[in-house]
C-alpha cells in the first residue's frame, strides 16, 4: 500500500497541485511542523499562487464563528467555488495536547477543505504556521480560504488581520458602546457581523458598532470610501449569510478597484518575513545561552558593571556579527 | 516514516446512530492532557466523513467509540472504507466490544480495543503503541 507520509516534499507538492488531499494534508503537517521541509515547500510552492482570496473570521469562544464558517463555506462550494478552511484551536499551556472541535460545527460540509490548527505553545509558531498553510491552499487552488481564530493574542490578531477581509463575530451582550471604543480587534475589522441576532441586545450592540464606527470616521481613522457593514445573523434559522458572503465580494471588489489588494498582501508578505527573522533570532539567542559570552554579559549586568540595556546592545552585536 | 517524536494527531468519532457520547469526550480529554492533538468529529459520522477528516486533518490515528452493538458491522466498514481511501492509518475501537467480538474485529484490521473501566494511562499508552507501530 502506498502512503503520502513517506514521500519526499517535491512528490507531495507534484500530487498536491493535482489536488490530491492526502497530500495536502501531509503538506500542511509539515508546514506546521515548520522543519526543513517547510522551507521547501515554501520555495517550491510561492511561484504558484493564484491569487486565492484570504478571509479571517475572529470573534470571542462562544460566538459562533464555526458555525457561521461552516454555513458559509457550504453556500461557497454550492455556488461553484473551491473553499479552505484553517480552524484555529488553543493549545494546553500545561500539556501541548489540544481538543480540536471545529468540526463539529461543520459536520454538513462537503468538498471543502477543512484543516484543524493547534496553536502550539512555541513562540511564533503560528505566526509561520498560518502564511505557510495559506501558500499551500492557494497554490493548489483553494479560493477563498478562510482563516477561523478566536481573537485573543497579538498574533492570533496579527494573523487575522493580515487577511484580505477581515470579519469581526460579536454577539448580543458584548458590552456597550464603551467596550466598542476600547482598541482591539474591533478596529481591523473590515466587516462585523453580529450573531445569535435572535436574542435579546442584538440591536444595541449593533447601534453601539455604528456609534463607534460614527466615531472612526469623525477622527479620520476610517478610510472615507468604505464603511464596514454590520450584519445580523442567527445559524439557528440559517438566517443573514449570505449577506455575509456578498459583503465580502464587495470588500474584496473594493480592494481591487482602490489598489487596495496589492498593499495588503505585500503587508502580508511583510509580516512573515517579520515573524520568519524574529524566530531566526530567537532561536540564534537560544543557542547563544548555553555560551560563554553570554554568562559573562549576564555576570557583569548582575553585578552592576554595565546596565541591562548596555548588555543587550552587546548581546545583539553577538547575535548579528 | 512518520517522526515518533511529533505530537500525536487523532480523530475522534461516533460512527453511524449511536448517541452515547460520555466516553468519547472522556478519552478527548485523557489524550488531550496527554499531550496529543485530538480532532473531534462528534456524532453521526460516516465513513466517508471520517475518512474525509483523517485526510485533511493528516491524522495519525483513529479512534471510533461504539456503543450500540453495531462494531462486528461498522468497524470493519471504517477499516474498509480508509483501505479504499488508500490511506494506511490504523483504527482503534473503544466502548462495548463483548470479549467474544474481540478476534473478530483483530481479524477484521482493528489496530486496538479498549473495553469499559479501561484507564487513562492505558487509554494513552494504547494509542502510542499503535501509532507508533504503524
């Protein structure tokens, strides 16, 4: 019997751009892994993208995200197109194990492509994670491919952000307008939805999103050609998705016109190569620990001879020379 | 070969009508402080849908839990259906399997059975084995 574990990246990366899912699949454990064979991959796959649309959808646990992802990747496929989804789960700070449970709310799904992501305790992990899995789905043709994290942590945020759309679930009772105004998540979005738009608040904590919309546009901090439309939904009776997915049609048609889609992904790219090199560092600077040189930069500090920013002026000069 | 070293990947299912779901969220939690990665697919799957999980997901294992009396049926339908799929992984059963059933479902492909009462260090230690053996 023949199995895809076994072969080499450059065999997986042939079957994989034939659509071939076990391939896909082992290419993105491998990605994720984030080993030698991640860079190959990256280099062999960054030459083939096609352009795949990336949505993030963030909100807090509980909000419904899954389902609303699930819903809409199913009125994707049935309307023609080819979706991915990254459904992204924390990990256990205490034992690295994970409960991935996204699925479940997406047990209707046909034909798309749905891969669980853990979000692993180690620094930067899924900030290298995401971008590669995204290079995977768009060079085998996967469009859109929809990026689900529950909203807390910079890079969870960081990843979420660097979408083409981003889509922001919040639900009745939320908070009130103050909440609204705090900085976060609410100001990369590029559309809201509000969920669960059957129970009680939910057209407050809509008028609050216009309030500080109102509020953004005032200070200028919105840019004047688009305002971020609110969107009611409620999964239980099925109801407001796709209007959720004709608004990200026209984010995306109004990225395009503006020039808007080019700035965003060379953003993108940008982050990686941000999130690549901190990792190089860090890792150069974990392995600078077990050196001489740094035990006595650490002694000298600890004993007052220079201070902490002096050592890490000389700890960097370590590190780049 | 697949890196022993690397945390473990498992799908989780009930397959076909069977509502007992206690035990499976059990083992989730006991596999998941034990350090593995555990996709949880829930209730009323089919072989198809597992099958289409255990490929996206690039699991290394799968776990079906069955209380219904329909494992001489439907475990060797999974073990059939991930043969079909060309996919060499191997499928652990957990739940109630008669002592009588056991040769039966070993014969049929089943990588490993775990009856009632067994514990989480034997539940952990199972599917390493069995992982780490394919």
């Amino acid at each position: 019997m023949t199995s895809v574990r076994n072969l080499p990246v450059d065999a997986l990366v042939e079957l994989a751009l034939t659509d071939d899912r076990r391939a896909v699949g082992r290419l993105l454990t491998l990605v994720e892994r984030n080993g030698p064979e991640a860079t190959e991959c990256a280099m062999m796959l960054h030459a083939h993208g096609t352009g795949s649309h990336v949505i993030g959808i963030t909100g807090a646990p509980g909000a419904g995200k899954s389902t609303l992802v699930g819903e809409m990747v199913q009125q994707m496929v049935d309307g023609g197109s080819h979706p991915a989804v990254l459904a992204v789960d924390p990990s256990s700070p205490l034992t690295g194990g994970a409960i991935l449970g996204d699925r479940v709310r997406m047990a209707g799904v046909t034909e798309a492509f749905i891969r669980s992501v853990a979000t692993r305790g180690h620094a930067g992990g899924l900030a290298l994670a995401i971008p590669g899995a995204v290079r995977v789905f768009d060079a085998v043709g996967y469009n859109p491919v929809v990026i689900e994290t529950v909203g807390v942590g910079q890079v969870e945020v960081d990843v979420t952000a660097a979408a083409d759309t981003t889509v922001v679930v919040v639900t009745p009772g939320m908070g009130d307008a103050v909440q609204a105004n705090k900085a976060g998540l609410l100001e990369v979005a590029d559309i809201f939805v509000v969920n669960k738009a059957d129970r009680p608040g939910a057209s407050d904590a809509r008028r609050d999103l216009e309030l500080m919309l109102d509020l953004s546009h005032m200070t200028g901090q919105e840019d004047a050609s688009y305002r971020p439309p609110i969107l009611m939904t409620n999964s239980l009776e099925g109801e407001g998705h796709s209007a959720v997915i004709d608004a990200i049609e026209t984010h995306r048609r109004h990225l395009v016109d503006t020039g808007q889609l080019a700035k965003r992904r060379r953003r993108r790219i940008e982050f990686e190569i941000e999130s690549r090199l901190s990792t190089v560092f860090e890792q150069r600077m974990i392995e600078l620990k077990t050196d001489q040189r740094w035990v006595d930069i650490v002694d000298t500090t600890t004993a007052g001879t220079i201070a902490p920013p002096a050592a890490s002026q000389q700890v960097a000069n370590l590190l780049l020379h | 070969m697949t890196d022993k070293t690397e945390q473990i990947r498992i799908v989780l299912a009930k397959l076909g009508l069977d509502g007992h779901d206690r035990g499976i969220k059990v083992v989730a939690r006991m596999l998941r402080d034990a350090g593995m990665e555990v996709i949880y697919l829930g209730l009323r799957q089919t072989t198809d849908s597992i099958v289409a999980a255990v490929e996206q997901e690039d699991a290394d294992v799968v776990g079906l839990s069955m209380h219904n009396a329909g494992h001489l049926t439907l475990a060797p339908a999974m073990v059939e259906a991930l043969r079909q799929g060309d996919i060499d992984v191997p499928l652990i059963v957990g739940g109630i399997v008669p002592d009588a059933d056991v040769e039966a479902l070993e014969q049929a492909g089943v990588a490993a059975i775990l009856g009632p009462g067994a514990s989480a260090e034997e539940v952990v230690a199972t599917v390493r084995s069995v992982v780490s053996e394919a």
